[in-house]
C-alpha cells in the first residue's frame, strides 16, 4: 500500500548548513510509503521536505521503520544533504606538500563522512608520510616514529604510536575507533603539522618584518597648525 500524506505544516528545530546554527523549520510536504508482507511484516517510508525558515533552504528528511523495529514510533532517520553540525574543516597549511596535503584532506573527509576505518588508515598514512617526508629512516613505522625523537621530544614521540596502533586495528582487524578517539588524534595531527610544516615558516615571516623595519604602523601624519 502506498499513501501521500497531506498533514498541515509542521514546525521543527533542525541544523541549518547555510545558516551554521539550529533554525526553525517548516515542513512544507510529507510523503510515506507503507508495504505490508506476509506474517504480519511491514515496512514504512517516510519523507519530508523542510525549509529552513531563516534562508529558505531545503532540507530532505527521509525516516524509515519496519515491524523488526518494536516500536511504531521507533525511526531511522537520514538527512540529505547530510547535516555538517559535527563535521571537521580543513585547515589550511601552506608549506605542506601536495601529496600530504590530500592525504589530510582526505582523512577529514572520511571522517566527516563516518567513515571510522577508512580515517584512521588515513591517519596512519598521515603519520608516516611526514616521517618520510622529514627522512626519518627505519625498515618499519615503528622504527620511523623512533627516529622523530631527533626533532621531537620524546615524550610526544611515545605517543604518536598511538596512531600506528589505531591504524594497525582498523586496517587488520576492521576495528573502527570511537569519534571521540578520531577526533583527538585529527587534532594531534593538525599540531604536529602546525609545528613541523608552519611554524618555522611564519616566524620567518615575523622574522622579515622585523628586519625590514614594517612590523609596526607607520606613525600618523602631523596634523596641520
């Protein structure tokens, strides 16, 4: 069996991409679609169109529940495009080279896109190529990571295995990490190329304003008698 849904609009506070914030919206149309089977199995779809009632943009929710759910109340919920609420942006990193670069890019994504496995090999891939790039020498990544203790303290160094470690398990084992875990350790990583790649690079900066003199305004003009 299937059924439009002519309900009146409803009201809903939903994540807004174009706004950056949760914004009312409005449902400005409902469709479902409900299938029965036999022993009593049954399957519904439902959709709706919100518009966000601060930039008129759209929303498209689609739910779906079937008799396994339990509960006729019981949805799952999508939303497309998907919500960025809790997505990542890259940050920008202007000496970092082009293959590392769209290995960062491409972890965010991943990450972004729920992607728990494919994030944490990018991490682990992170992590050993800026260990090349720096010419870290090793006949492994274990070895490699050892080797950053000549430009990073030692302490640091034990930890960054963490990544190997995480790696290692989702690549092996199919284990994904926790978001919290990945998100944690995508800031560690943005750390190290801040310190690696753009810190040197704009004390350098700062370096050569303060030689040529431009570091400070210029002073005012005298003002005329």
């Amino acid at each position: 069996m299937t059924e439009a849904a002519n309900n009146p609009p409803q009201k809903r506070i939903l994540f807004c991409n174009f706004c950056k914030t949760e914004t009312n919206h409005v449902c400005q149309s409902e469709y479902s679609i409900v299938r029965e089977y036999e022993r009593d199995f049954w399957e519904e779809k439902r959709y709706r169109l919100w518009i966000c009632a601060g930039c008129d943009n759209a929303i498209l929710e689609v739910a779906y529940q079937d008799a396994g759910y339990g509960s006729e109340d019981n949805w799952d919920i999508n939303y497309y495009p998907k919500q960025e609420e809790n997505d990542l942006v890259a940050k920008s990193f202007i000496k970092l080279s082009p293959k590392l670069n769209n290995l960062y890019r491409e972890t965010i994504q991943s990450f972004n896109n729920g992607l728990a496995i494919l994030c944490a090999a990018g991490l682990r891939a992170l992590i050993e190529g800026i260990c090349d790039d720096k010419g870290m020498e090793g006949k492994n990544l274990e070895a490699k990571i050892d080797s950053l203790k000549n430009i990073l303290p030692a302490n640091i160094v034990t930890n960054i295995h963490g990544f190997r470690f995480i790696g290692n398990a989702a690549i092996h084992e199919l284990n994904p990490p926790k978001i919290e875990a990945l998100q944690l350790a995508i800031e560690i990583v943005e750390d190290l190329l801040n310190f690696l790649y753009e810190l040197d690079y704009k004390t350098s900066r700062l370096s050569r304003y303060r030689q040529t003199g431009s570091i400070y305004e210029p002073p005012p003009p005298p003002k005329k008698s």
